[in-house]
C-alpha cells in the first residue's frame, strides 16, 4: 500500500492505469527491496512471528545477489502449487527449492532459556 500511495503524487493523485509496465517494474523493484533487505538483515516479519531466520549455508548472512536469485525461485515455486515448498519434505537437508538453488537455509531459533523463580 505504502508502495501504490508514493506513486499517486506524481500521478496527479489518481490511481495507475491497469497495464502500466512500469509501475509493475517498479512493484516488482519494491518486493526485491523488501524481501532483499530483511533477508539481508535474517528475518521478514512474517519469519520473526515462527521464530525462523535465513543465512547461507555457511552462517553468514544472505547477500543481495542471493536475494535476486531466491525470490523469483520462490514465487515461481509457490505459484507452481507450493512445489517449493514441498520440495523439504524430500531435500536431504530440509531446503526449499529457493534455498537450495540460491545458498541459502532457513533455521528455526533457538527457545528462550525459562526464567528461575
């Protein structure tokens, strides 16, 4: 939304066209960032909610070019009926496809140690 709402001042405060392939380009353009820059950092905020984050495989953190590979492989692999998804319950190491092909791994958090009384 925030997105769609920057646009409308230099279109004179009307919505886009349907079809307008820049605006799509620049959606598109505002996804990578997004995506980019939380992965970049280890977690979107739909990870921090499971308690998951992403690195390469190595531990270190997931760089740019990672991003701009994962992503399309991602939305292609959920739009092909989550087969990207699906494809950790065969991976000897429990990666998606977007994982596997870009570097990276997901990881689950480690549980907060209990308080003692």
């Amino acid at each position: 939304m925030l997105a769609g709402a920057l646009v409308l001042p230099f279109n004179d405060g009307k919505a886009v066209r349907p079809g307008s392939w820049w605006f799509d380009v620049y959606l598109v353009l505002c996804l990578f960032a997004y995506f980019g820059y939380c992965w970049w950092h280890g977690q979107t905020l739909g990870m921090k909610a499971w308690r998951i984050y992403i690195r390469q495989v190595d531990g270190a953190p997931v760089t740019w070019l990672q991003s701009a590979i994962r992503l399309p492989v991602a939305v292609l692999g959920g739009a092909a009926l989550g087969l990207g998804i699906w494809w950790c319950w065969f991976d000897p190491q429990q990666q998606s496809l977007a994982d596997r092909v870009s570097g990276t791994s997901v990881r689950f958090l480690k549980q907060p140690q209990a308080r003692s009384p």
